[in-house]
C-alpha cells in the first residue's frame, strides 16, 4: 500500500515540482542552452547509472539464477532477452523526455530578455 502511494503522489510532485522551473530556464536561457544544458545534467548521469551502476546492482540476482555466472553472460542476457535493466534511472530520461515536450509546446512563444512573451501557447 505504500508503494502505491509512493508511485502515485510522490513520483507525480516530483515531476511537477521539476515542471514549475522549465519556464523561468527557458527564459533565462533559450530553448537550445535549456536542452543542452539539461542533456549534460541528465542524460550523462543517467547513461552512467545505467551503463555501469545498475549491472553492478543486477549481477548479483543473476549469478543466482544457476545460469553461466560470466560476467559476459550477464552482459549478453540482459541485450538480448531483456530489457535493459534501468533500474531507478528511469525518472531521469523521462524528465529529460518531459523537457523536450515542454521545449516544443513553450518553444512558439516569444520571449524576450524581460520575459514578456508575445503569446501564450
């Protein structure tokens, strides 16, 4: 029961939460400096997690599967059979997902330095 709780409230205000400051980024910032600069805070984090933390997490359960305990065997199983296991990290490429939506509907207003801006979306 506090799982689903967890998922439900807590995973949604924190995507809320990061949603309240991509306006006064993209003001601040543009459109292309606000994605470049969240690609390096997102997705490098995220590649790292994914490429090297989540299999150190992972090999352990699969070394007690019974099946060829190599290390390469791991890497090959979780290639080819699954999906590759994000682990936690998967909030980090959504917020990065999120972001390029919000760019693209934000993107057709205009915005000046003050942040005055012609149109809403």
């Amino acid at each position: 029961m506090l799982t689903l709780f967890n998922d439900i409230f807590f995973m949604s205000q924190m995507f809320f939460l990061s949603g309240l400051f991509v306006w006064p980024a993209l003001v601040r910032k543009g459109w292309q400096t606000f994605l470049r600069d969240r690609g390096l805070r997102l997705l490098i984090p995220f590649t790292i997690m994914v490429t090297l933390l989540m299999p150190i997490a992972y090999f352990p359960s699969f070394r007690m599967t019974g099946e060829d305990p190599n290390i390469i065997a791991f890497w090959w199983r979780c290639i080819s059979v699954n999906n590759w296991p994000s682990g936690p990290a998967w909030f980090i490429w959504l917020l990065f997902a999120f972001d390029c939506v919000g760019v693209k509907q934000l993107r057709g207003a205009f915005i000046d330095r003050n942040g005055l801006c012609s149109h809403f979306p």
